[in-house]
C-alpha cells in the first residue's frame, strides 16, 4: 500500500491518503460515461472493493472497467497504458489491461481517466492458488519475459528514492533514520547488517529492462487455482530488473520463494538488491505508520522476520 510515496505493509488499511483525493463514486462513473462515451451507457457501475492506493476502479456491465485516479499526483497511467500496454502484451505469457479509451477532464472530475476490457480473477492470496510452486514459476516466467522485451524509448523511473529498479544507496539516509526509530521493536543491528550486504551488492550497470515495478497482491489476479493476469501498470519502465523481485517475499514464502527465484535468470547481486528494497520499503514506512495504525509493527513483523532469515542463510 503506498503512502504519500512511501511502500506497502501487508495488513495495513489506510481510507485517504493524500489531502488532495478526489470524492470518486459509481453515480460520478454513470455521468461521466453517459457525457462522453454513450456506446457504454446505462449499465450497472460497481466498486470494485480491491481497487488499490493511486485508482479507483468500477465493473461496467460484464466486460468493462473504469479506472480513476485519486489525485492529480496519480493521473496519466491511461495515457501511459495506451502508448505501452499493446506492445507489451502480445510478449507475456499471462493477461494484462487492455486500454480502450481515455476520458477526459471536466467540470465534475478534474483528471484523465480509462475505460479498459475487464479482467476476470481474484486478487492474489496463496490459499487461492491449487500450487504456490507452480504459481511461482509462471510468475517469475512472466519477469523473465518482460525484461527480455526491447526497452527502446521505454519510460525512465523518476529521479527519486522511492523509484522502484533504482539504487538502494538514495535511500539509506532514510533507512537509518527509520531502523534508529524502531530500534527494540526489531534487531536493529542485524537490520543493519541485511541492509549494508545489499548495498554492498552494487548498483545495476547493465542496460535498463523493462519491470513492471509493482507486483504486490492487489495487482496480480488469481483465477481458477492459478495466476490470471498482471494488472496496473503504473510504475512499469525501464531500470534495474531487482526491481521486479520482491514479489518473492510479498508473494510467496518457502518452497514457492525458491520455487520463484530458481525460475528467475538473475545472480545473487539482483536478490541482494531486491531484499535490500523489500526491506527498505518496509522500514522507511513503519514510522508513519506506527502512529496512524499500532498494529503496523506487528503486521510487518513476519516480513522482516523472513527477509532477515533469507539473508543469514546466505551467510
């Protein structure tokens, strides 16, 4: 879950994030297609519960969906889709959006918004899956896929420290600052120790590869058993494929985890960096949310339990 900018904490719920958020309901939907795209008029708007932090997303009818932004901090993802999402999917083995149309601003809602084909699933959890081994693997062949496509002209992750598939050392300020403040809620000097050997690991230098950048359980969709689709592909660009490993801890967990990284074609220095970002994330986050959500600490406990376990076992 991003919170101005900063990561997700399993089993953390936060109702508005930003000061800026726009009030996004089905009868707003209902308008807005009637004003600009009659063709889908008139059928049933519904919320779709898991819409995630940055969008708002409605069923229309059977096979539509209607994805807003929250804020203008979050708008232009239709745009983005439009430009990159037909080339992309033809060259991945399972579904992602297809945008197909782009509405425009007015004096009810101020942003860009999307109209895409509906994807059928569930969002991820693992006792929805028939094997988390298998799943594992598909995910990981559709990693694998994805950095292989050619990047020419792919969109760059912003200069920023919260950039996924960007260096860790930006970040390491802030993560100190963060693992200073929970120190006696976690083992701080260890913390420290998973932290620096990702540092250690090095900055990617080879050529940018395209990532999706967010694949967490909101956006990946369960059907039947198995993984059906990749969904919001707002942070998809070009940079360090680690960027797509965390999947690893914030999806699986023991035999799927190496079910994942075994099918993965990185090295060592990728995972490194890839526990080092999944760690930060958590970290950098806890502190806001300690004081918003007491429970924050204790929901995120496991996570780091099982990055720090990953790390000593490599020692």
């Amino acid at each position: 879950m991003a919170v101005a900018g900063f990561c997700f904490v399993s089993g953390v719920e936060v109702t508005k994030l930003h000061d800026d958020e726009v009030d996004i309901d089905a009868s707003l939907v209902a308008r807005l297609l009637a004003g600009q795209f009659p063709e889908w008029a008139g059928r049933p708007v519904r919320l779709v519960a898991a819409s995630g932090t940055d969008n708002v997303t409605f069923r229309v009818g059977a096979d539509l969906a209607v994805r807003l932004p929250r804020t203008g901090r979050t708008q232009g993802q239709v745009e983005k889709d439009l430009a990159w999402l037909p080339y992309l999917a033809p060259k991945l083995p399972l579904a992602v959006p297809e945008p197909l149309a782009v509405g425009s601003p007015n004096e009810e809602f101020p942003f860009s918004w999307g109209v895409y084909r509906w994807l059928d699933g569930a969002t991820f959890r693992r006792d929805r899956l028939a094997d988390p081994a298998a799943a594992a693997r598909e995910l990981a062949g559709f990693v694998n896929c994805l950095r292989e496509i050619p990047a020419s002209g792919a969109p760059r992750p912003p200069d920023d420290p919260f950039s996924r598939g960007t260096p860790l050392a930006p970040r390491d300020g802030l993560f100190r600052a963060a693992v200073e403040e929970l120190r006696g809620e976690f083992d701080a000097e260890l913390v420290l120790a998973a932290w620096e050997a990702s540092l250690a690991a090095g900055a990617w230098d080879g050529p940018p590869r395209w990532i999706h950048g967010d694949l967490m359980s909101g956006n990946v969709l369960v059907a039947d058993g198995r993984l059906a689709a990749v969904i919001d592909f707002g942070t998809a660009c070009a940079a360090d494929p680690a960027g797509d490993l965390l999947a690893a801890w914030y999806l699986f967990s023991g035999d799927s985890r190496r079910a994942f990284r075994d099918a993965l074609e990185i090295d060592e220095h990728a995972w490194a960096r890839a526990r080092g970002w999944t760690l930060s994330l958590t970290m950098i986050a806890l502190p806001y949310y300690r004081v918003r959500n007491p429970d924050a600490v204790r929901n995120a406990a496991p996570l780091v339990a099982e990055l720090l376990a990953d790390f000593a076992a490599e020692q």
